[in-house]
C-alpha cells in the first residue's frame, strides 16, 4: 500500500491550478520540517503509464498517410490537446508582449516633453498599462509552462513504459542492457527536456516577425527588413548547426551506450574483477570508453555553444544594421526616442532568440533519441502496445488441437532453430522468420510425453539448454516443425535468476501479504530450504541482494528451483541443470522429494551435466552433441551406449570416477517403481510482518540544501584550483555585461554610433571568451568526477558496498547523475552566469538612471529572498525524493533484463509490466511536483517583475521633469527584460543546486572507504615488494584461529578456524550448501576483512600484504562464469600483455580451441556462449597465471562429466601436484576423492579435515555420509 496522498491536482479551482496555489501547503511545510513520501501526490489518474500507454496505443500506427508511423510524429498526435494549449499561449504571449515598445514609447514622450501640453495623468496611464502588459503576459507565458510541465511529464512516462513493454517482449540476444538503460534513464531525460523546450521555439516564430514588422512602421520598411535579414541569417545558421549536430549527437548517444554496457559489465562481475586483480585493466577500458564519449561531448558543446552565442549577440547585430540603415542609408537623424524605442523592440526578441538556441538543440537531442527509441521499437513490432491487439503463431509451428498424438506435450520434426532478433509472443511458440543467425539446433526429431521424466545429458556446447530455450519460443525456427499442447510452462535457467525481493515474492511471483497456499510449505521442504530459512532472522521474508547475492550458489539454485515447483498448473518443467550447485545428498533428497515427488504428475524436462546417476530414473533420455539429437530412448535401450559414451582422453592418467559409465555402475539397476514422497511437515514459517519491497531501492536522502563542499569538490574537479577559476569566469562575465550596458548607453547619436559599435564587438568577443571558459570548466570537472567515481567504486569493500547497494542504483550515478553533470550541468551554469549578471546589469542601469528607483530595490530584494527561501528549503528536498525514486525504476529494469526468459515462461510479463509501471509512476510523480515547484518559483518572480516594471514607469512620470531622456529610456528598456531574466536568474540558480544534487551523490561515493591498501603498500609498510617479488614460493596456507563476518552486526560467517595447507597439497572442501565453503575463499582473496585470527601463506601474513600484490598472486576459477563482451583474447587476459601462441594454447587445453577463435566476439554477458563455455573460459585464464595457489569454486558445476574429466586431466596437468596448491571446492564428491586432504566445513566451522582414506573410515562421518549419497568409492 502505498503512502502518497491521493493526487489533488484534478480537484483545484482552474484559478488554483494555473497559478499553481495549490502547491503553497507544500512550500509552507518543507520550511516548518523536512518532507517525506507521504507529502507528495499521486499522479491524476488520467497521467498514470496505463492509462497514457492505452492513449498512445490509440495513435500508434493509426496514420491516415501512407508513410510509415514515426514516434515523434505520433507523440505528437496522442498529446495534440495539450500541445495545442501550449501553442496557443505562447502565441497570445508573443501577440501581448509586442505592446510593451509602444507604451515606452509613449512614456519616453511626456518625459520628454517637460511643459504642460502633456498632462502627468497620461503619463500615469501609460505606466499602468505597460505594468498591466508586462504582467498578464508573463502569466500567460507561465501557464503554458504549466501544461508544458504535464506533457513532458507524460510524454517521459510513455517513453519509459514502452521501452520496458519492449524489453520484456524482446529476445535476450536482441536486448543490450547498456542500450536500454541509456533509453531509460539519458533519452527519456532528452524527450522530457525538449518538450519542456517546445514554447520557446513557437514564440521566436510569432514574435520576431511582428517585431521587425514594427520597427519597419516606425523607422522605415528598409530598416526593418534589414534588421530581420540579419536575425533571421544568424538564426538559420543556429538552425543549421542543430540539424548537422544531430549526426555527431547520435554517436555521442552511442559512446554513451557503449560506456554504460562496460560499467554495468566491470559492476556486475566485479567480485571476480577483484579476485583476479583486474581493477586498473577494467577501469582503463571503461575510461578509454569515457574519453571518447568526451571528446564527442567536447566538440558537441563547443558547437552548441559557439551557436548560442551567436544567438545570444543576434539583437544586437540586428540593431546595428537597423541603425547603420536608418542613420546611413536613410539619412534620418538618431533621436533617443527612436533609438530607445527600437532598442526596446529588439531586447524583446533577446530572450526568444537565446532560448531559441536552448529549444533548437534540446529538441534536437529529443528528436535523436526519439529515433533510437523508435529504432529499437522496431526491431519488434509485435511488441508495440496497439489498440486491438492478436496473437498470431507462425506458419511452421502450431498449437495442437486435440486430436494430437496422445500425450505429447512438445514434438518437433525435424525442426532447426537459430538465435533471433525478433520477438518471443507466446512460450512454446517460437517469434515468426525473419533475419536469422547461423543455426544452433539441427534438425531435431523430438517427443516430449505427458507425465514423463525427460533428461538431456551431452558435452559442453552441444545445445542442451538450447533445446529448452527452442521450447519456450526464444529461438527462431528457422526450418521443420513444432506443436506444442500447452503454454503453461515453469523454468529453472542453468544461472538463478533472482531478483532483489523477498524470498518468497521470489518464489511466487506475489506479494508478501498474499496468501499462500499449503503447496508453498511443501515445495519448501521439497527443495530443502527449511533448514537455510531457519537460520534468517527474517524467514522467508529475508531481502535479498543484488542476484540474491546474499545467498550462496546453492541456495540461489534451489530458490530458483522451487518457483518452478511452486507454478502448479503448469503442465510442463524445464529445469536447466539446477542440481549441479547441490551438494551430493542435497541433490538427491531434491531430486526424490522434489522431481520426482512434487513434480510426479507433470512433464519435466532436466539437463544435467553431473549427478548421471540419475539416469535411471528417467522415462527418457536425449543425448545432444553438435546441436544434434544423436541418441533418445529409455535407460534400459540406452543403458549399453551411455556406458560406452565417453571424449578424447588429454591424460593417459586415471581420472577419478566421473564418465558416465562411472556413475553408473553403482546403480546400474535401481528399483523403478522407488519413488519417494515429498516429506511434509508442519508449517515452520512464522508470520512475519509485511516487508517494504522497494526498501532496498531506496536511499534515505539527507534534506539539507547542497552543501558548500559539494560546490568546492565540483570546481576543484577541474584540478585548476576551482574556486578561483569560478572567481575569474564570473569576472569576465561582470566584464562583458558592463561593457553591453556601456554599448547600449552610447546608443544615443550619430555621434556615439562607432563606440556603439566598437562595444558591441569587444561584447561579443568577451560573450564568446566567457562561455568557452565556462564550458572548459564543466568538461573538466565532469571528466574528472567520472573518473574518481569510477575508481572509487571499482575500490570499494564487497561486503559493505556491493552487497548492500542494488546494482541498479550505482548504474544510476554513471547514467541520470552522470548526465547531469555531463550536459545539463553546463547548459544550466552557463545560462545562471549569464541571467545573473543581467539582472545585476538592470539594478545597476536602473538605478544610476532613475535613482528614485533605488527605493523599490530594498522590498523587491526582500521578497525575492524571501519566497527564494521558501523554495531553497523545499526544492533539494523534492529533488532528492525525485532522484531517489528514479533509481528503482532504472534498478528494476536493469533486474527485469537478466531474466526475461524466466518472465516468459512464467507468463509473468504483465505481472512485471504493472510492477514497472507502478515503479514508475511513483518516481513521475516526485519528478511533475519537482519541476512545477520550479515553476511556482517562476511564476512569483514574474509577478515581482512585473511589479519592478510599474514601479520604474511610475517613477519615469513623478521624476519627469528631472530625469533625462537616455535615463528613461535606460530604464525602461532594461526593467522590462527583468520578467525574463530574475525568474530564470532565480530558476537557473535552483536547477544548478538540483544537478549539485547529483553532484552530492556522486561525490558520496567517491568518499567511499577504499577496501584494502591497495595503493599504499603493505599495511605499516612492513612488507616491501622487493621482499614480496618471489612471494610465495611454496604455497603452504595457514588458518589460524580466523573468525570472519561480512558486515558488522552479522553472525559469524567462519567460526576459529585453524588449519594448514602444504605446499603443493591438493585440499578438497566440501559441506553442505551455506556451511562456508565460499566464505573460506572470500577470506584468502581478502574481499572480506578477518574479524580475528589471520591467514598465512608461506608465513606472511596476507594482512600485511597490498591486495594488487596478494591477488595477483592466486588464481581462483569461481562458481559463476564471468566473461565481458568483447573479444575472447580480451576476455582471457584484459591486460592484454599475453602473446596470442600462449592464449591459442589454453584455447587447446580447455578443448575450446574449435568453438572460438581469439577474435570471437564474446556477446554481452557471454549471451552467443553456453553456460559450460564460459566456465572453460574461466578455466582457460587461470591456465594462464601460473599462480602457486589455485582456488577452484565449484569451477566445474555446470560442466558435463565427460568435459569435466577432461578438464581435471588438464587441471592435473598444468597445476602440477609438486608445485601448485590446489583448493578443490566441490559439491560432485567424485572430483574430489583423488585429493590429499579433504575439508569438511559445517556451520562456518571445520568438522572434519584429513585423509580420503581416514574420512571414508569414520563411523557416521559427515564426509563418509557425503560419499555414500554420491554413490562415491576410492579410486
């Protein structure tokens, strides 16, 4: 239930609404205390992403023309009401405005007649007109931006909400999270701005020739056009520039993309990054990536800016070829009054042409990424949201009616399938041909029965798990045939895809204030995790991490394991290898309660690659080599070929027994009919109070205004002693605004005309120098952030950061945040200078002319502080509440990515487009309420001004007779530009401290405790790395008495542990699944700090031991394939210090050498590999350290034995049992029996540690027990 009032927008006053009263409690309660969420409205119900998806959905393809539907253009049609309103109001803006140069006029008149054929009441007249006009059209002007702010807020909502419906329709290898998180959190961004934008480019249309069209009536038609020729020149070449700029923006959108793939890659695999020491490597290759993205950034704004500029000096080009005509041209003398009267009529277009600037490349980027979006819409139109939508299935693949073949669920014939780009519709129901990939199943000849067990075993790569992905319509069938009885699948993938939510909604798909069935209680026992909840202070309502990160590889599979359990009108299963992280007797009590107890009465299909002696219980087994079904039948027909099955021996030495012959010989005739029920017990669960899903997303954010050291770390970023630099940028622009004013003073006569013009150059030289500089400033700094947040990050201790920060949420810093400072930063600095130092300009002009005017400063300073105030206090608030709820969105997209097949399969892709859609709502919500507070702010300052106005044109009329004609005419003109310029001299100061907010928390991070020392030497220095260079020599490992917790407040993770390891030694580890098997590795790679005790290896201390040097001197194969996109060569040593000889070796030796070359380009997340692939590919980097020490983590687990024998022989071969100590950690007891010593921990504790021989002879051993279950003798 959320906490948000519901939205009263809707139910205001129209006066209320326009004039944004409504938002006054809201101003009046974050000056009294700091807001939370429950001061901040619902969205209206017609602005929620279902019912603005439902709109679009209406105008989507629904052209009346031929050509095709184009994003922009129907964007437009879904939001024509809107848009029309907004066009509207600047136009009747632009209309009103345009009388403000007459009434200046006509009060420059009566001050410059000073007898009495003019009275004073006139004069009067004509001041409350001018403040009337200046007042009703800032207002009309204020509210276009209040609709404005409602339709770029929907139209962000639209965009976001189509790019997460489109993601969950999209096929894995078509979807590249670096590409949709971009499209989420940067392009969204551009389309919201630039249609924040869309005013200012209508009211240079209306406004500028009505203009010119006056200063013609009143100087001359020539001057007129010659006045417009020059602005209008100036403004085509600015429109020029933003339509070549679109192309250098499009690759600056893909630098972009390509920046954030590789960070969420080094994020997302970070812990193996550091246990190999890859940290610099990694980091080099995301800078690398970040310095082009610069240098397009750099050209980008350079040239945005040489055009504003350009814009920005237009008026006043404009006025001297007005005047240069008038004076030269036509002869006519130069009168104050005609000077000041044009001067008034071209300072209105100032503000139009300088945010046309602004519009032109803010609806240029829109535009651009309007058509990225659209782009990656169409690589699956299916998936577009339409008004009637069908399902369809292709020609070569049907459901069958009832009159199929009796009890087949799936039966291909002859069906080839390849990886596809195009969208999955239904599970079971492959997307319909289109441009394919090379084939990666051949000619499959397959019958999936009702009720049966199905096992597929076959070598790594042959296309095991594909089979299942072809089931579930994620290939394209590109040739023979599919028919399928059911659509109501559940799947286990080969790698747990968890996502960060309570157990339990991980394993429903529900809420934790659901119901839940009895079956739930059961299919907990089934997979054994009674036991592993019992040990959570929070049960099953226990959060998890980031990939469930706070669990261990096997509790990871078998959560993922009893949600497809748990979908019980599922009539087929699909289980990809889930056993293989399962200790031995865990795999079997699995396996009987669970496969086949639970699961009896469904049709299952299970891959394995270990636990072969399985086999016998099922109904079929497939057997797949080459993408190919090579043999299928019953155990009993397969039982000669599955004996005799066997690869290529690397090793005439004996492996221990992993072939399939192997494991079977010990059950070579089981009792068939032995089938165990699922054991139930009572419901242990306790009821536990409801847990805040979102609450792990969150950051609890200070409410303070930005600090002045965040200000002080921003400039100093630009490593040019920052402050000081901010000090010379704003002296020059103090220089170029007084030398305007000087300009605009000597404007007078003939006589002044060429130091007119003189000052006008030296102006525009100073606006062009200044904006350059300020620019080089921003560049710096946000170069310099990126990369000290980058290595911060990249330094920071696994168990206090990355354990606990959603991965979602620092991907927010390096894309939202990072765009911020990169290209809003700047925008927004550059145009506070300048606005600023315009205002500064009026008072001063305003009150050296008019000094009578002075008085008027103090309450108009006093109000404008005030109400500023009020703002200051409640605007960061808004902002961080606004950023705070973006980031779940962005973290639930990055999460939705990693498992849409599993969301698929489930039928679970409405379930997720209401929770993204509920997400996101929320985070629309604080972000519409944020930028109308910055309107509120605007529309009083407006007000103010306007009020400033009257006040100077009064006093105009009191002081006439003592006043000059240029004072009143410098007056005049200047106080009216004051309604353009201290609103957005207020506003821009407010969107600067905004984007400081991101600014804040990115400087959060960067103040990071670094893990380690990794730069400072050894700890007290005690252990130079001269003494280190040969370091270890031996290997001997020693544990004594170490005690490890990962993060304060937590139990002990290893309990007084003490042990030694020889060198040399081959040590076998193995336990039950979370006893601290991989917690023992985390202390020796130091990811995790001793909490007692220490670790020795070769009797150095590894705390006294930098972490570069400590882990560059192990080598670990982990549990979780990691690989990177990009080329094998790079993922097999990111360094890239390796010749290619030495990598075409290791190819060899992990028999991947025929698969892939070093050129083969590695999709993201290993996607074009198979699970079994990447683990070789781990393989083959440790085969390249020659460490001492060697760490195998369950390395082999999702190999199939056949491999997994090769591999040992290999492993034997290169880590040779003289000179490599070898830490086996293993849940396949056969890969461990040929060890030295073997360890069994429990509970975090060593239970038992010693010989094979002597382990096996303990009565009741919990080693002998292990064996027993596996079916595992002595070699």
């Amino acid at each position: 239930m959320s906490s948000q009032p519901p939205a009263i927008i809707d139910r205001q006053p129209w006066l209320h609404r326009v004039l944004l009263l409504w938002l006054d409690p809201l101003f009046r309660l974050g000056a009294t205390r700091p807001l939370v969420d429950s001061d901040i409205w619902h969205l209206g119900a017609q602005d929620t992403a279902v019912r603005l998806s439902r709109r679009f959905a209406r105008h989507w393809g629904t052209a009346h023309d031929r050509r095709p539907s184009s994003l922009v253009r129907d964007i437009c049609r879904t939001f024509a009401r809107e848009m029309t309103v907004v066009t509207t109001l600047s136009v009747a803006y632009s209309l009103l405005v345009q009388y403000q140069p007459p009434l200046i006029h006509l009060l420059m008149t009566v001050v410059t007649r000073s007898d009495d054929t003019i009275d004073d009441t006139s004069g009067y007249w004509y001041a409350a007109l001018l403040a009337v006009v200046s007042l009703v059209s800032v207002t009309i002007l204020d509210s276009s931006f209040f609709v404005t702010a409602q339709l770029a807020t929907n139209v962000k909502t639209v965009v976001m909400d189509l790019v997460l419906s489109q993601s969950l329709h999209c096929p894995d290898a078509a979807t590249s999270s670096g590409d949709v998180i971009t499209m989420v959190a940067v392009d969204s961004t551009r389309l919201f701005v630039g249609f924040v934008a869309l005013p200012w480019l209508v009211v240079p249309v209306v406004t500028l020739p009505l203009l010119y069209t006056a200063i013609g009536s009143m100087m001359g038609w020539q001057v007129g056009v010659a006045g417009g020729l020059t602005l209008l020149v100036v403004m085509a070449g600015g429109y020029y520039f933003a339509h070549a700029a679109g192309n250098l923006r499009h690759d600056l959108m893909a630098a972009q993309a390509a920046r954030v793939k590789a960070t969420d890659e080094l994020l997302a695999g970070i812990r193996v990054v550091k246990m190999y020491g890859w940290e610099a490597s990694l980091e080099n290759r995301v800078t690398s990536l970040r310095d082009a993205e610069l240098a397009l950034q750099h050209t980008y704004q350079f040239g945005s800016e040489l055009n504003a500029i350009g814009l920005l000096v237009a008026p006043t080009l404009s006025l001297m070829a007005c005047v240069v005509v008038y004076v030269v041209g036509l002869g006519h003398a130069l009168t104050p009054t005609v000077a000041f009267t044009a001067m008034a009529y071209v300072n209105i277009a100032r503000l139009p042409c300088n945010l046309f600037a602004f519009a032109v490349m803010r609806v240029t980027e829109a535009v651009t990424s309007a058509h990225r979006i659209e782009a990656f819409i169409r690589s699956s139109p299916a998936t577009i949201p339409s008004a009637a939508s069908t399902t369809s299935t292709s020609s070569t693949t049907s459901i069958a009616d009832d009159d199929m073949v009796a009890e087949a669920v799936v039966d291909m014939h002859e069906a080839s399938f390849a990886s596809t780009n195009q969208p999955r519709v239904d599970p079971l129901t492959p997307p319909p041909s289109s441009s394919r990939s090379a084939c990666i199943l051949h000619q499959l000849n397959l019958t999936i029965l009702q009720h049966q067990l199905t096992m597929i075993v076959g070598p790594v790569g042959s296309g095991k798990s594909s089979v299942l992905k072809a089931i579930l319509g994620e290939l394209e069938l590109v040739a023979g045939h599919m028919e399928a009885t059911t659509t109501r699948v559940a799947y286990a993938s080969q790698e747990p895809w968890l996502q960060q939510t309570t157990i339990r909604s991980n394993i429903t798909f529900q809420s934790d204030n659901a119901n839940i069935s009895d079956h739930y209680a059961t299919v907990l026992s089934a997979c054994q995790l009674l036991p592993d909840l019992a040990s959570f202070p929070q049960g099953d309502c226990t959060v998890l991490g980031d990939r469930g990160v706070n669990l261990s590889g096997g509790q990871r599979a078998r959560v993922a394991l009893a949600r497809a359990m748990y979908r019980q009108d599922a009539d087929l299963v699909l289980l990809d290898d889930p056993l293989s992280a399962l200790d031995s007797h865990v795999a079997k009590t699995v396996f009987e309660q669970g496969i086949r107890g639970v699961l009896a009465e469904k049709s299952v299909i299970l891959v394995l690659n270990s636990h072969y002696h399985l086999l016998p219980f099922a109904d079929t087994i497939v057997v797949m080599e080459g993408g190919r079904v090579v043999r299928q039948g019953s155990f009993a027909t397969m039982q000669q070929h599955l004996t005799s099955l066997s690869y290529p021996q690397t090793s005439k030495t004996c492996p221990p027994p992993t072939t399939l012959a192997d494991q079977l010989r010990p059950l070579a005739s089981p009792n068939p009919t032995s089938t165990s029920s699922p054991v139930r017990t009572a419901n242990p669960l306790k009821t536990r109070p409801p847990v805040d899903e979102s609450s792990p997303l969150l950051v609890v954010a200070p409410t303070s205004d930005v600090a002045l050291d965040t200000y002080v770390a921003y400039f100093d970023a630009s490593g040019w002693h920052g402050i000081s630099v901010m000090a010379g940028v704003g002296g020059m622009y103090l220089l170029s605004q007084g030398v305007v004013v000087a300009a605009d003073a000597a404007l007078t006569s003939v006589t002044t005309f060429c130091l007119y013009v003189a000052l006008a150059v030296a102006a525009m030289l100073l606006l062009f120098t200044r904006g350059i500089c300020a620019l080089l400033l921003n560049l710096a700094c946000a170069k310099t952030l990126h990369r000290q947040l980058l290595h911060a990050v990249v330094s920071a201790p696994v168990p206090t950061f990355f354990d606990v920060t959603p991965l979602g949420r620092i991907l927010h810093r390096f894309t939202s945040d990072l765009f911020d400072v990169d290209s809003r930063m700047p925008t927004s600095a550059v145009y506070l200078l300048q606005c600023q130092f315009q205002v500064l300009g009026i008072a001063v002009v305003c009150g050296a002319a008019l000094p009578c005017s002075i008085v008027f400063c103090a309450p108009l300073t006093l109000l404008v502080t005030r109400i500023y105030t009020r703002f200051s206090h409640t605007s960061p608030a808004l902002t961080r509440l606004a950023a705070a709820h973006r980031a779940p969105f962005v973290a639930f997209a990055t999460e939705t990515l990693r498992g849409l097949s599993t969301i698929r399969a489930f039928d679970q892709t409405e379930h997720f487009e209401t929770n993204g859609r509920r997400l996101l709502d929320k985070a629309q919500s604080y972000l519409l309420v944020q930028f109308l507070a910055s309107r509120w702010l605007q529309m009083r300052m407006d007000g103010l001004s306007a009020g400033m106005v009257a006040a100077v044109a009064f006093c105009c009329v009191w002081s006439r007779a003592t006043v000059g004609v240029v004072g009143a005419g410098l007056a005049l003109t200047y106080v009216t530009q004051l309604s353009g310029f201290l609103s957005r001299a207020v506003m821009g100061h407010a969107e600067v401290a905004e984007h400081m907010t991101s600014v804040e928390r990115m400087v959060e991070y960067i103040g990071i405790k670094s893990e380690g020392a990794k730069s400072e030497g050894p700890v007290g220095g005690s252990r130079s790395t001269t003494a280190l260079a040969e370091w270890p020599s031996q290997g001997a490992v020693t544990f004594a008495n170490y005690s490890m917790r990962y993060r304060a407040g937590l139990e002990l993770s290893l309990k007084h542990v003490s042990l030694s390891v020889r060198g040399g030694e081959k040590v076998g580890i193995c336990g039950r699944t979370g006893g601290g098997k991989s917690s023992l590795l985390a202390a020796l790679f130091r990811t995790v700090e001793a909490a007692s005790g220490r670790i020795m290896i070769d009797g150095v201390d590894i705390a006294t031991v930098d972490l570069a040097t400590l882990r560059s001197r192990l080598t670990i194969i982990p549990q979780d394939p990691v690989v990177f996109s990009g080329s094998v060569r790079f993922n097999l040593d990111p360094t890239l210090t390796t010749d290619d000889a030495e990598l075409w070796h290791v190819l060899r030796q992990v028999h991947l050498a025929d698969v892939v070359g070093l050129d083969y380009d590695v999709a993201e997340h290993g996607a074009n590999l198979s699970g079994g692939q990447r683990q070789l590919l781990c393989i083959a980097r440790a085969l390249l350290r020659k460490s001492k020490v060697v760490v195998l983590d369950e390395a082999t687990a999702n190999i199939d034995g056949d491999t997994d024998r090769l591999i040992q022989d290999t492993l034997r071969a290169n880590f040779h049992h003289d000179n490599v100590t070898k830490l086996v950690i293993a849940h396949r007891v056969h890969t461990i029996l040929d060890s030295d010593r073997i360890l069994v921990l429990q509970d975090g504790s060593v239970v038992e540690f010693d010989t094979p021989v002597a382990l096996l002879a303990i009565e009741n051993g919990v080693f002998k027990a292990l064996a027993a279950h596996a079916g595992a003798t002595l070699p």
